[in-house]
C-alpha cells in the first residue's frame, strides 16, 4: 500500500488524475483504528485538513468520542468503543483545468483556468445496523436505506433513498465500489440495489450550477453508503 500510495502521489503531483468523482470514506473493514479513504478505483493519497467533519455513533445513534491521527497518504480513527456509524465530510477545495489538467487552485488564482469547480465529499459507513439508520442524518447529499431491519445480506437486494437538501433527487446514477455503471433514482429519489459479497461503497455524484461563488461556476456533491456484506 505504501508503493501504491507513493506512485499516486506522483501521479497527483503531475495533474494526471481528475479530482471529481471520487468519494471520501471511512474503511468499514477496519478496526479498532479506522482509516479514512479517498479516492476512485483506487485509495489515492490526500491532506488530511480536507476532512472538515467526523460523526462516530453507537447503536443509540449516541456520539462516541475519537482520537484522530495523520498517517501516511491521510487520517485515521481510533473510536474510545465500538462504533455503529461514521458520518463524514471532505471539502476537496477549488479546482480548475490548465490545459486540460486539473489543478487544485481557486479561478482567482489562475484566472486562464476552465471548469472551475468545488467537489464536497459526504459519506456514511455502517458497521451495525440501527432503525435510526433509516432517517436521513441531514447531510447536504445523502442515502438513507429503505425497509431493512437487519444488515443487508449479499446476494439480496436493498432500496436506497437518495435525498439533496433533504428533498428526493431523481435522475442520479447509483455506481457500486466505482464501478461506473448503475441503475437510476426513480422520480421519488428510489432505486433498488443488488448488494455484493464483501465491500459495497454506493455512490453518485450531482453537479450544481451556481453565480454565486467567483471561484466555482460548479459545486459538484457526492454522497457515498458503504458497507460489508456477507
């Protein structure tokens, strides 16, 4: 992993990888310390001061309190007891494109820039399953599985409600494990997922077209769900 990381960061450096469509997460194979993942295909090494919120509940949707640390590549999570959930937050910062490399710099800053945008990163990890589960935990873009009572199994099939600013988001793409393919949200933000053996990281990307930030004529959110299944 630390080659792998090691090659990535050359790559990074060299504006060879796009910024967008990647998600932020914490590993739910790990245990008793959590990383936290970034990245695509592939964990890619990243800032730790990108993560701007971490949420750790127990069963009774309780905080937990944390001890976080900076690792090689990014940050990790030490719970003081066992956790049901992470809810998580990364502000990947102001992107542009400088002849047709992305470049992690505000438009003010390089004003011959293209494609300004900012990609905000939220994603839950559950590791047990609660009823709260079921209602949305407020996030700006967020899953909320739909109808289960227990852990999803692999090989079953789950409905998932996708929500922006807590209103149903129709139209959207559901990838698994950034498989880059996927059904659709139906008009009520609904879509049925089949759930695989071992790792599932649900995820869809929304871009948003805004005047209002000089810096980024888009805001592109992605919410992630993941999960073990066996």
């Amino acid at each position: 992993m630390k080659k792998q990381l090691t090659l990535l960061a050359l790559v990074l450096a060299a504006g060879g990888l796009r910024a967008l469509a990647h998600d932020a997460w914490v590993d739910a194979l790990g245990g008793p310390v959590y990383k936290i993942f970034y990245g695509h295909k592939q964990p890619e090494p990243y800032s730790a001061t990108k993560v701007t919120s971490i949420k750790v509940l127990d069963t009774m949707q309780k905080p937990i309190k944390y001890t976080k640390a900076e690792i090689p590549g990014g940050l990790a999570l030490t719970p003081s007891t066992k956790p049901a959930l992470f809810a998580l937050e990364y502000d990947n910062g102001y992107w542009v494109k400088v002849n047709g490399e992305s470049q992690n710099v505000r438009k003010s800053a390089m004003p011959t820039g293209t494609d300004a945008s900012h990609p905000l990163k939220f994603s839950k990890t559950m590791l047990s399953w609660a009823s709260w589960m079921a209602k949305p935990l407020g996030q700006r873009i967020e899953f909320v599985p739909v109808g289960l009572r227990a852990m999803p199994k692999a090989g079953s099939t789950m409905k998932l409600h996708l929500l922006l600013d807590g209103k149903p988001l129709a139209g959207q793409m559901v990838e698994n494990n950034s498989n880059e393919k996927g059904p659709k949200t139906d008009a009520n933000g609904d879509v049925t997922v089949t759930v695989l053996k071992g790792i599932n990281r649900y995820a869809t990307d929304k871009d948003i077209m805004q005047t209002t930030d000089p810096d980024a004529q888009r805001l592109s959110l992605t919410a992630a769900l993941v999960f073990v299944a066996k």
